[in-house]
C-alpha cells in the first residue's frame, strides 16, 4: 500500500485521485500501534462544482473502505488525534 496521508499527529489533505469505470482502491488507516478514538479521517468525492462531500470516515472501528465508484476522491486527515496516524491506497 502507498502512503495517501502521512502519519502524523498533524492534519493533513491527501492529493486528489481518480477511479475509472470498473476500478476500485482499498483505503485503511495505518499507525505504529493500536487505533485510539481519535483517529479519524474523511473521504471526500469532488463534485461536478469542484466542492467536495463526505461521503464516508475512516476511524478505529471502520479501518478500512473498499471504493468502488467513478470520481475524483481525497482523504482529510483532522489534527485532532493524540497519536501519529496515516492513510493508505493500495
């Protein structure tokens, strides 16, 4: 897997990325050690506008998120965790 978010404590904004007909990623939290709480980070997917909206939220009880839908996406990653964590596509 490739780092989309680098693990930190910082909030950080992943670079945009797109999926095509038929693909899919697996998105997932990743940190040195076990997931507290505050862990969380957003999926975006940009609209037509070039807004984005939530549409799902990695955090320690949902890990992990299988996209499979046409768009252009990017992950947020709030400050508001007290441990380093990241995000990664494979």
């Amino acid at each position: 897997m490739a780092a989309l978010n680098a693990t930190a404590v910082t909030a950080n904004t992943s670079a945009d990325f797109t999926l095509v007909a038929g693909a899919s990623t697996t998105l997932s939290l990743s940190g040195t050690g076990p997931l507290g709480l505050m862990c969380q980070a957003q999926v975006q997917i940009k609209s037509a506008a070039a807004t984005y909206q939530t549409i799902a939220q990695l955090d320690s009880r949902n890990p992990m998120l299988v996209l499979s839908a046409i768009g252009t996406f990017r992950v947020v990653k709030g400050d508001n965790a007290a441990q380093a964590f990241g995000v990664e596509r494979d």
